[in-house]
C-alpha cells in the first residue's frame, strides 16, 4: 500500500505510536487521516501539529467506533487504511482484579473485531481494504509480569490471522503491528514488564513509523520493527520447553523468585 493519497484511521492518535504513525502518514500525503483517541485533548494536539483530524473515541464501546467509521467515510469518503492502535497495558498476574481482565481484552482484542465487524462489508462491497492492528511482540512471544497483557495481545495476533485467512480473497489486507519496547507513556512506568520488553533497548516511535511505512507498501502480515523478535519466534517453536525455561530464567532474573 502506498499511503499517498489514501483516507486513514488512527486510533490511539493522541499519543505514542499513534502519534507518531498520524505525522508519518500526512507526512507521506495522505488524503485524510483521523487521530482517534479517548484522550480528546492529546487527539486535538496531534491534530494541531500534523493537520490531521482529532475525534473522541472509546474503542472499548463498540457504538464508538461504528459512530467513528460513519463520521470518517461520510466526511471524507471510503477508509483505505483502519490502524486499530489503542491499547491498554495492565494485568500484572494472577492477583489481577477481574476488571482489569475485562478492560484489556475490551480493548486489546474487542475493538479490532468491532472495526473488523463495521468495515469488513465495506471492503467487501468496494473490493478491498486495509487494517493495521496494533499487537505487540508481547502477542507472539508473551510478556513477562504482563498476564493480561500478553495474553489479550495473543488474541490480537489471532484474530488478525482469522481476518487475513478469512478475507484475503475478497482484496481485505491485514498487518499486524508487533514492536517491543517503544517510548511511550505505556512504558514510561519503567516496571518489570517494561524492563524485560527492552532487553534488545527503547525504540523511538518516530522510527518504529518508518517500519510500519515500509511494511505496508510491502503488506506484509507480521510488521517487526525490532527485527529479533523473527529470530525468537523462530526459537520459541524450535523448541518450546527450552524458550519456557529461558523465559523463566528471564524473569527470575529480573523479579526474584516470587
């Protein structure tokens, strides 16, 4: 995909990567690109430097981001590219309350497949179109202190699969977005589960933009801009027991034995 030109959804465009991804696309002449976020406030900033569109949006609340594909498509006309970039980062581990559960499959895995459920027909009756979502390498390769985290962005991983194998046939593109650690305000807390998802260092979310720029106009399924995450895949189903033991051993060392 070449992003000139194209009408473009951002959510979580307030901040971080979404940010980040909002500037690169007008950058790259995009027609139209809306910053979507629940943060109004750091939407409308985004929007203020980049010239781009600010919306508030809930993307746990499906009636959200049907509201959002309407608005979009009847101001600015088809979307080309859906970037389902919000995410949520919590759940340490067992010990995590329920609602936290509840939020991050909410929005780490529910509100690609409300803009999945919204656009698909769409795509379907144009003849194709493009999502972007927003896993991490935490959804191939789990996330250490990040229960909930590593599991939703599993899930992620998962449903872009189903979309791709499902659609592809219909011209529907699916990337998957699956960086470790970049600065952002997710990883600004500078805990255990931040600490372990920058072994390999802290990308800068301006960089990571170039990775995801590059990998669209190749439209390929996986975008790793850290590209040792393939190296640890490719360990991880090797040889599953001795990626577990290594994990354990990861984490022991940055935790302790609790």
């Amino acid at each position: 995909m070449d992003i000139k030109g194209k009408t473009i959804v951002v959510t979580g465009g307030g901040s971080g990567i979404g940010r980040a991804l909002a500037g690169r696309f007008m950058a790259e002449g995009a027609n139209y690109v809306m910053a979507a976020d629940l943060n109004l406030k750091g939407a409308e900033a985004t929007a203020k430097e980049f010239g781009c569109e600010a919306m508030k949006v809930d993307v746990s609340n499906e009636s959200d981001i049907k509201t959002l594909i309407e608005h979009v498509e009847d101001t600015a006309g088809p979307i080309e590219l859906f970037c389902s970039n919000a995410g949520i980062g919590m759940g340490r581990d067992l010990n995590t309350p329920n609602e936290e559960w509840q939020m991050s499959w909410d929005v780490n895995v529910m509100a690609h497949v409300y803009a999945a459920r919204h656009l698909v027909p769409r795509y379907v009756e144009r003849g194709g179109g493009y999502f972007m979502n927003t896993s991490s390498a935490a959804g191939l390769l789990n996330q250490i202190a990040g229960a909930a985290y590593g599991v939703t962005k599993h899930a992620a991983v998962g449903f872009g699969e189903w979309l791709a194998l499902t659609y592809a046939h219909k011209g529907i593109k699916v990337s998957m977005l699956c960086p470790q650690a970049v600065r952002t305000p997710m990883t600004a807390q500078g805990n255990s589960s931040t600490q372990a998802a920058s072994v390999d260092g802290m990308m800068e979310p301006e960089t990571l933009a170039d990775a995801v720029v590059e990998g669209l106009r190749n439209e390929s399924f996986l975008i790793l801009p850290h590209p040792e995450v393939l190296e640890y895949m490719r360990r991880k189903t090797t040889d599953y027991d001795r990626w577990i033991g290594g994990m354990n051993r990861l984490q022991n060392r940055l935790l302790g034995d609790d």
